[in-house]
C-alpha cells in the first residue's frame, strides 16, 4: 500500500510519514497541492493521500478538487488532515471529494480508526 502525505509541515509530514510506516505503508510526500497533483501527474499508484488544509500556494480545498474533477486517481482515498472544526467546511471538502477527515491535534490510534474507516486492514 502507498500513501501520499500532502503538508507545508515538515513536521507533521515526518510524523504521519513514521506512523504510516508502522503500518506498513510505503509514503511519498508532496509540501502543497500544487506539489501534489503534480506528483500524481506522473505517478498514479497510490492508495491514499493525507491531505493537509490551510498550505501555501495550493490549499487542500483547491487540492481535492482539482484532484477528482481531472480524476487522477479516482479510486484514490482522501483524508483531510485538519484543523478545522466547522460543519460547513466540512460539507464542502466532501463535496468536493475528501473521503474522512482526522483532527490535528492526533494521536496514533486516532490515525489507526480512521484508516480502518476507510477500508484498510493493513490499519488493523
């Protein structure tokens, strides 16, 4: 399985980078959308992408959005890594095509439920 990390943080890409890897998923990471449609531009073989909101140049709104409107990697799960609490934004990242969100801050078993939520045994 392999897993695209999408975050300005160099941290928290770090962070989910060693937790994934735990689980034995293989990550690439991307610091913004534009980063990030430009990695899956050219390779397409990812199972999930974890995608941070508020970044620099391309945000993950516009990320998830440009990503499933040229449908890159249809089959592709979304996880909006976020902050962000409100109920609207979160109706419109699923709209736009985010599959699960996991709250920062997280922990490792947080990352774990999601993961399962989303259809992964590996998370198991």
């Amino acid at each position: 399985m392999r897993a695209l990390i999408v975050d300005d943080s160099s941290f928290i890409r770090e962070y989910l980078r060693h937790l994934l890897g735990r689980m034995g998923i293989v990550c690439a990471e991307a610091v913004d959308g534009n980063d990030a449609l430009a990695v899956l531009s050219t390779e397409k073989a990812f199972d999930l992408m974890l995608l941070d909101v508020n970044m620099p140049v391309m945000d993950g709104l516009a990320c998830v959005k440009a990503l499933r409107d040229a449908r890159l990697n249809p089959e592709m799960k979304v996880m909006m890594v976020t902050t962000e609490t409100d109920n609207s934004f979160i109706t419109t990242a699923l709209n736009n095509g985010a599959d699960e969100f996991l709250m920062k801050p997280f922990t490792p078993e947080s990352l774990r439920e999601k993961m399962i939520l989303l259809g992964f045994a590996a998370a198991a």
